[in-house]
C-alpha cells in the first residue's frame, strides 16, 4: 500500500500494469547500426550505422571506423584507447582498409538502409561507433561508443536504450517513428 502511493506520486508509474509511453515520436538517431556482417573468425565483425559510417571490430579487439564519405578512417587499436588514430585512405596502404572497404560495398549494397550526410564529418572529431558486440543464436548486441545500447533479434525486432535519457524504444526498421518507453515507468512495475 505505501509503495502505490509513492509510485502515484512519481510521473512515470504504470498505469494497469502497462509502461507510460512518451508522449512525443522520436526518430532513432543515424548512429545506430542498420546493418552487419559477422565474419569474426577470419575478417572481423563489420556494419553500417543509418548515416553511412562502417565500422570494423577485429579478433585483436582494435576498431577501424570508415567515414561516410569514405575519405578517412579512424583506429582505436584497443579498448583501452580513447583518441582515434586518423589514417587517409587515399594516401596509406594496409591490409585492414582492403577489409573495411569489402565491407563497405557489401553492407552498402541497399542505398535504403543509410543516408550519407552532405556535410563530410570531420577527421578531428570521434566518430560514432561501435565499441563492443555480442552474438547469440537469437539476437546481436551492440554498445556503442556513447554506451547506448542497440539490441538486434532474430525476428526484426529491434530494442535500443538510451542511456543519457533512460528511454528504450522498440521498432522494426530504424526509420520508423516510435514513443520511447520511460525506463523508470518499468522499475515502478517492479516495485508493486
């Protein structure tokens, strides 16, 4: 009983035992991943994020981030690493950027699963990534470089969390709309 009335009293409570939904609908940001390819065991992990990025995760943990414009690369040689190594593609030469660019024809082939950005990104700024992932037989995690968290299931299903606004959507396709769920409306539902 004191635990209903605190709950009343708190704006994000369930109501019939349902979630409270945001009142607005939000578009998922373009840095998200909107396609993969898992060839971890010989190439690495590579995916495109919806605004062009690819990205390649090694075995050795090292990330290689492709503009989308694909005129730079950024290297994070471990997890430890926080300032990118800057590599000019027309200009270097190593075996990692032949991977990252089959990637990227491959992950690229479907125009409709990303959308470049006319302005080109800057070299001195860290692009979005991703910084870890995880496969199962059901579904991919992913945690990005900003710590939100980007759940992929086998049926389409998408679940992204935001961690700065605890908010948690549920879509099929990254460019559909949707109303966040309010994170804290689900911990009042454990509660009661």
């Amino acid at each position: 009983e004191s635990k209903r009335k605190v709950l009343e009293k708190n704006e994000n409570v369930l109501k019939d035992n349902q979630p409270l939904y945001s009142t607005e609908e939000v578009t998922i940001p373009k840095h998200f991943v909107s396609r993969f390819c898992d060839e971890s065991k010989t190439l690495g992990f590579g995916y495109l994020l919806a605004d062009g990025t690819v990205g390649l995760i090694k075995k050795d943990h090292s990330r290689w981030i492709m503009d989308p414009h694909e005129t730079f690369i950024q290297c994070y040689r471990d997890y430890n690493c926080n300032v990118p190594e800057v590599i000019d593609l027309p200009t270097t030469k190593c075996p990692e950027i032949n991977v990252i660019m089959k990637f990227s024809r491959s992950l690229k082939k479907v125009s409709s699963m990303f959308t470049v950005p006319a302005t080109p990104y800057s070299k001195a700024t860290p692009l979005r990534h991703v910084k870890y992932f995880l496969r199962n037989s059901n579904a991919t995690l992913f945690r990005m470089d900003q710590k939100d968290v980007q759940v992929n299931f086998d049926d389409k299903i998408k679940v992204i969390y935001f961690t700065r606004t605890r908010k948690m959507l549920m879509v099929t396709n990254l460019k559909q709309k949707s109303r966040p769920i309010l994170v804290d409306s689900l911990k009042a539902s454990q509660a009661l």
